[in-house]
C-alpha cells in the first residue's frame, strides 16, 4: 500500500474533498487525525468511514485557533511523530474587491491562509520525527486564474501557492517536501449557491463550462477525483517533488 502506517492529519476534513482524501489514506494502510471545525460533521464523517477504521482518529480543531490546534494534536501523542500534513480547511467568499469588508477578508485570509500557517508550524516538531515527512495544500485553480466576486477567496489562495513555494524552500534542507493540489470544480457544499441550488446545476455553468468545452472533461469533479493527487505527494512515488501544485480540473486551466 501507498502509505502503508503514515500518519497524517487533514483539516477540513468532515465532508467534501477532505473526507475524501481522509478515506483514500485509510484504503492506503495510513493512519489518519480528521479534523474540522464543525463537531458535530467530524463527528458523522468518522462515523461513516469504513476501511481502516482501527486507524482513525477524529479531533475537534479550527485552523483559526493555536490551543485548539494543540489541543487536537495531542490527540496523537502516542503515534510519536507525523508523517504527513494536508491543510485542507477553507471557506468560501463571494465578494467583490470593491465592496468586501475589512472583517470579511481578515477573516477569509485567517481561515483558508493563515490557518495552513498555523497549523504547519503546530505539526511541524511532529513532522521532524517523520523519515518521509510531507505537507500538501488545497489550493484552488483560482490561485491562478481570476474570476468575479473573490477578491478575498482567490487572494487567499494565491497566497497559499506562495506559501507552499516558500515552505518547500525553508524546509527543504530538512528532506521536508511541501506540494499543493488545487482542484476546479468539485461537487461539495462549498459549491451550493446562496439560493441553495448547485453552482453545477444552473444551466449558465453547463453552457460556459460544459458545453462550450472550458471544462475539456465536460463535467463537475467529485471529491475523489482530487483523493489521487493528494495521496501521490504524500507518498514516496513524488520524493523529488516539492513546491509544485497539480491541478485537478478535468482540464479546466489547460483552456481558456
Ligand atoms: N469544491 C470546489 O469546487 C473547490 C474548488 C477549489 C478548491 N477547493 C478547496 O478544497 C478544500 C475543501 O473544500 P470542499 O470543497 O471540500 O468544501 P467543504 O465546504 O465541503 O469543506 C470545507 C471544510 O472546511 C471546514 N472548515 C471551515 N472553516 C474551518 C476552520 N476555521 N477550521 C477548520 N475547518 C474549517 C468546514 O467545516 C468544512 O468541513 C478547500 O480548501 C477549498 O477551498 C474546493
């Protein structure tokens, strides 16, 4: 198996894409921390997993929050050590540059950027005992490429690529490798639309997206389509790649 006992601990881990990954690293002999902020979620997520459930361990933890992040990693005090870190947690903003708030985007850059910061810096002692030690980030394909009304979301998750290149070179030294996914579109919560209805549904999205080919796949991803890439750069089939992202878009970024 690929990850064959590594312990990794995901945030963001109670639905969506984090979920996924978490179950694929069990299916591939890892043990895992799922974390999240939302209690109760973690808390139904662990309960729903099923292969490797013996390796599973579940810990209340907001990327926001320094004694709480400590607080989860205790939970694994006796795994001595953390072979791998994916920082996964994130929310969504629909704001124009214009007119988001001061609040708004301290708090969105707090979450989805400073929060990958905070909880590395947490793990990174862990890290160290780990003779094949690597952290992923969930990026965004909107790292890259603009789009309208996420000022704050994409700054952060621009912001992240940079942090991922940058902790690929602090830690390098160390034999620390610090890589990046960054998915599409992908059907989770974090695509449901103010009016409740599925960003992938509204027929706007299916004539740009879809039918007119910006989506060479010509559908929506699901969370497991991204598990892949994610256990790859854990795992020592990618030992001499650090600081690069792999974007998982049913080839979304090779159009325009
Ligand atoms: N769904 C997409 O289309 C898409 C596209 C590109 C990138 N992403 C990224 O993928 C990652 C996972 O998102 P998803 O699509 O699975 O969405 P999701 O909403 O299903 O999952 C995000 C999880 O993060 C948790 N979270 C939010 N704030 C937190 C905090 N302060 N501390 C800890 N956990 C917190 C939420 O409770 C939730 O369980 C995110 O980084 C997101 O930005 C998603």
């Amino acid at each position: 198996m690929l990850l064959d006992e590594r312990r990794i601990v995901i945030t963001g881990a109670a639905r969506g894409i984090g979920l996924a990954v978490a179950g694929t690293c069990l299916a591939e002999g890892a043990r895992v921390l799922l974390t999240d902020v939302d209690a109760e979620a973690l808390a139904a997520a662990a309960d729903g997993l099923s292969a490797g459930r013996d390796r599973l361990r579940a810990a209340a933890l907001d990327v926001t929050d320094r004694a709480g992040i400590a607080a989860a990693l205790s939970r694994i005090e006796d795994w001595d050590g953390l072979d791998g870190i994916v920082n996964n947690a994130a929310m969504l903003d629909i704001s124009r540059a214009a007119d988001v708030s001061d609040d708004r985007w301290s708090r969105v850059l707090d979450v989805n950027l400073t929060g990958a910061l905070r909880v590395t810096q947490a793990a990174l002692p862990l890290l160290r005992r780990s003779a094949s030690p690597a952290i992923v980030n969930t990026l965004s394909t909107q790292a890259f490429f603009g789009v309208p009304k996420s000022a704050a979301y994409a700054t952060a998750k621009g912001g992240l690529y940079m942090l991922t290149r940058s902790m690929a070179v602090d830690f390098g030294s160390e034999g620390i490798r610090v890589n990046a996914v960054a998915p599409g579109f992908i059907d989770t919560r974090m695509a449901l639309m103010e009016d409740g209805m599925h960003e992938h549904e509204q027929e706007d999205f299916r004539t740009h997206y879809i039918d007119a080919g910006r989506i060479p796949l010509r559908r929506p991803g699901k969370p497991e389509d991204c598990a892949g890439a994610f256990v790859f750069l854990l795992s020592d089939l990618s030992l001499y790649i650090t600081g690069q992202s792999i974007c998982v878009d049913g080839g979304l970024s090779a159009t325009y």
